[in-house]
C-alpha cells in the first residue's frame, strides 16, 4: 500500500492511520494524506 503526502506530492510506503516506511506519522495532519496506487517516489530507508 502507499500514501500520498499532498502538500509535496511525495508517494510513502505505508497506509494512512499509520507511519509510513521512513517514519512519517500519517496521523498527523492526516488531512494531508491521502491513498494512492502510485509508484512509491520517496528514496528514504524503509520506503525504497
């Protein structure tokens, strides 16, 4: 699964309600996350 940060367009490993593979807490500001089925873009470790 994977999750979207709006504000930078940036795609995570993860799912919202969660962290994300990197370690962005998904919950916070969750209004600027959103699902998506996009390729994963974010090059840190946990999410590549």
């Amino acid at each position: 699964m994977a999750v979207k940060h709006i504000p930078t367009q940036e795609v995570h490993k993860g799912q919202k309600g969660g962290i994300t593979g990197c370690g962005f807490n998904t919950t916070e500001h969750s209004d600027h996350w959103v699902h998506s089925t996009s390729k994963i873009t974010c090059n840190k470790n946990g999410c590549k």
